[in-house]
C-alpha cells in the first residue's frame, strides 16, 4: 500500500476512534486493529516529511479519551507565544519527566497545564524554555506487537516517552 493511502488509512482510523471514544466517555480507551510497529512506522513516516516533527509513545491514561497506552503522538515544534488555550502541549516538567497534557489556562510565566481526567493542574508551568511542542498527530494502536518481547523492547526503547500521568 502506498504510504499517502496508508496515512490516510491510519488518520481516519485516529479521527473514528477518537469520535467514538469522545461519544463513549473516558473510561474508555482508543485503541484500533493497528499493532503498535505500524502505528509507530506511520507516525515517523510522517514526522520524516518535515524537520520539526518528532514522534513519541504514550504512557499514562491521564489525557483519555483522546490519547492513552498504546498510542503514539507527532509532536511539532511551536514558538511559545503561538500557544493557546485547549492545545495539548508535551513539555518538560520540573521534575525531568516529559509530559503530554492540554493548557488550561494563561499565568504568570507561562500556562498551566492539566491532564483531561486529573482533578488537579501540573505544579510546572509551560514556558519556551520547557516546551518541546504541541501534539499534531495522534496514532491510536492495540498496544499490541507482532515481534518477538525482545525486538519489541528494542524497538520501544528507541522511541521517547511522553507521559499522561497523574499530576505531579
């Protein structure tokens, strides 16, 4: 399958499953018939089209149901002062864990941010000097592998890790 009909594919896979998980709730997770390597191929297909894209997994459930376990995510690189309010942002906190959570609202020194089912904001505030970017892409998976535990360790280890985790 050629790769512009495979992303298409896989993008109106993503934008199914998100509409119906939205329609369902969050306590239910995206997930799609697409193994994690094929998920993880089409997201570093696209993030090869351009130099500021780059492609991380998901851990975490904190930002279901748009994202959660299993999924992969482009991340774009973005000047601080375009950001606005409801974006999904992954940052550095203060702690040295990279996050993916969504700007909830405009403070002193930067945003603050939130996961969509934490009841509390994270305590770093996203600024340009911890920012990495904002999420443009989301890649749902079965979470699932079709390699053996070996390559399929190998092969995660080699992707960077965003959390959607609890608030810290």
């Amino acid at each position: 399958m050629k790769f512009a009909a495979l992303l298409r594919y896989s993008t109106a896979v993503t934008i199914l499953m998100v509409g119906g998980s939205l329609a369902r709730g969050a306590d239910e997770v995206p997930v799609s018939p697409i193994s994690l390597e094929t998920a993880l191929a089409d997201a570093q297909a696209l993030a090869a089209q351009h130099s500021n894209l780059a492609v991380m997994r998901i851990e975490g459930i904190s930002m279901l149901p748009y994202f959660g376990e299993g999924s992969v995510v482009v991340v774009k690189k973005i000047n601080a002062a375009r950001l606005h309010e409801g974006m999904v942002v992954v940052y550095q906190n203060r702690f040295g864990e990279t996050v993916a959570h969504r700007l909830v609202a405009r403070v002193d020194g930067g945003w603050q941010v939130k996961g969509w089912n934490n009841s509390t904001a994270d305590t770093t505030v996203v600024n340009a000097s911890n920012l990495l970017g904002v999420v443009y892409a989301t890649f749902h998976s079965s979470g699932l592998s079709h390699r053996t535990p070996a390559l399929y360790a190998a092969t995660l280890d080699q992707v960077p890790v965003a959390l959607a985790a609890p608030a810290r």
